[in-house]
C-alpha cells in the first residue's frame, strides 16, 4: 500500500466525538475547497457507522451545499431516520463554522433473493495496457498541473482509455469517456470501505464527459468553473475497489450553466457494480 492510499485511508477513519456525531479532517486540493468526493466518502462512513453490520449501502442521494474549508475539521452529524426490518435509512449533514456544507441520504439492505438482470458492459481494453496517471498527464498538461494532479490522485491507479478533456481542447467530440481505477494497494474486508472509495472515486472525472461535448479542457486548463451540486449513487452487486473497475460516463444534457453525467462501474468480468448521476455548475468564465 502506498502512503496516499495510507493517507486516504486515514481521512475516512472518522473520530467519534458523541453518539451519532463525527469529525473528520481534509486533505490538500488542487482548488481553494475540499474535494466533494472527500466529503460524500466520509459522511457516507458516518452513515454506515451506526447501520448494522449486515446491511451493506445499496443507495446514497446527496446536495453539495456550500464549498468546503480545507484548513477546517468537518463534523458529519448523523439522524437515524429509521430501522426497518430490510433496511436502514440513514441522513447526515455535515457542518463547518456553523453551517451545513453538505447533506446525504443514504439507505441500507439486509442482503435477498431476487430477480437478477443486467445490461451488457461496453467494450473497453485491458487496463494493464493504459499508460498510468503519471505517466500519461504530462503529455497534455503543463508539468506543474500535472505534478499536483498526479500527487492528488496518487491514492488511486486511474487509466484514462481515451484522451482526457485537457488533451483535445477545441475539439467537441462525443461526450462519453472511460476510466479504469482501483486503489493504489489492497484494501480491508469491509464492503463499506470499498463502497465509500467508489464514491471518493467517483467525483473525480464524471462531469468531464460535459466538457467534451464542448471541445472543453476544464478546471485542469481553467476555461470553465464547475462544481458538484447533486450526486446519487445505486450499488447494485458486490465489489472490491482494490480491484479494477471501469468507469463508464457520459453526458447527456448540459444546460443553464449547469451539466448532467449518468454512469455505469462495471468489474473486470462484467458484473454490474454501481449506477452513477451527478449534476454540476459549468461556467465558462466571463
């Protein structure tokens, strides 16, 4: 396990400071404000922190309220809405400086039977054959862009199968992009630590399938500023985040300064892990 995967780890270890109540620190960032997937991960920690053992995450909603301090300890305040007889219904805020920063839903299922379908996983080459992080965001980025990016990203093999938006800027083409990932060592046997690295995960890149439709580089180049605003989650089948996964994305609508990303994570052999929708601010500076 290398020492960012061992730092990521960390932040999402939350300290219990009173029933029902956590903290948990950030760590640095590209921009002036916590990464949202940082915050989505660690409250869906505290959730699963007071869901019994046996009832894996199935779903997560959630709101990006304000821009999180990253100099500032976040405390994840959790209501423990109701605990049926199938499921666990959890709602966590997340509060600095007094205010609420972020707000999630998330839901908790007893595993059963049931009818079984799924769609058929695009076609996608061996992540083996990619080129790294490192080794593929220098050719598209200035080098002092691409040493911060590659150091944020370090906790997490991330392989681009086609040419990130940076690359092509001024290009339009179809607003769909892949991802493999998988965290940059092994991991525990705990389905809510790999679930909870799937969400830190997948606010990494999900609104860069936007970006293409528009030949647009993005945060990374500074031609538009975005934010996460909404992002909801469905975990269909067990997975291991130590694993490789495929981030399938796109973009079908972008509009009112606001875009949409819907995606799939599919595991290596085909199964059907996790539903994915996000809707962000994209701007494009004045």
């Amino acid at each position: 396990m290398n020492q960012a995967l061992e730092g990521l780890l960390d932040l999402l270890d939350l300290e219990q400071i009173e029933e029902d109540i956590f903290r948990g620190v950030s760590r640095s960032s590209i921009v002036p404000r916590v990464f949202g997937g940082q915050v989505a991960a660690q409250a869906l920690v505290a959730a699963g922190r007071t869901a019994p053992d046996v009832r894996p995450a199935h779903s997560l909603h959630a709101y990006f309220l304000r821009p999180g301090d990253p100099g500032a300890p976040i405390v994840y305040s959790v209501d423990r809405i109701r605990d049926g007889r199938s499921f666990t219904t959890r709602r966590v805020v997340a509060v600095q400086h007094g205010q609420p920063i972020f707000h999630l839903s998330a839901s908790f299922q007893t595993y059963e039977e049931g009818l079984e379908h799924q769609a058929a996983m695009p076609d996608a080459p061996d992540p083996e054959t990619l080129p790294t992080a490192a080794e593929m965001l220098p050719r598209h980025l200035p080098a002092h862009v691409a040493e911060r990016l590659v150091e944020a990203r370090a906790a997490v093999d991330l392989r681009y199968v086609d040419v990130p938006p940076w690359g092509t800027v001024g290009q339009p083409r179809e607003p769909r992009s892949q991802v493999w990932f998988r965290a940059n060592g092994k991991l525990a046997d705990d389905s809510l630590l790999h679930v909870c690295l799937a969400t830190y995960v997948s606010d990494m890149t999900l609104l860069d399938s936007v970006l293409l439709a528009h030949g647009r580089g993005g945060w990374a180049v500074g031609d538009v500023v975005g934010a996460s605003l909404d992002h909801a989650m469905w975990f269909h089948r067990p997975f291991r985040a130590d694993e490789w996964l495929l981030y399938d994305q796109e973009s079908p609508s972008s509009s009112g300064g606001r875009g949409l990303g819907q995606a799939r994570i599919w595991t290596q052999d085909g199964r059907l892990a996790v539903t994915v929708i996000q809707e962000g601010v994209v701007r494009v500076p004045r």
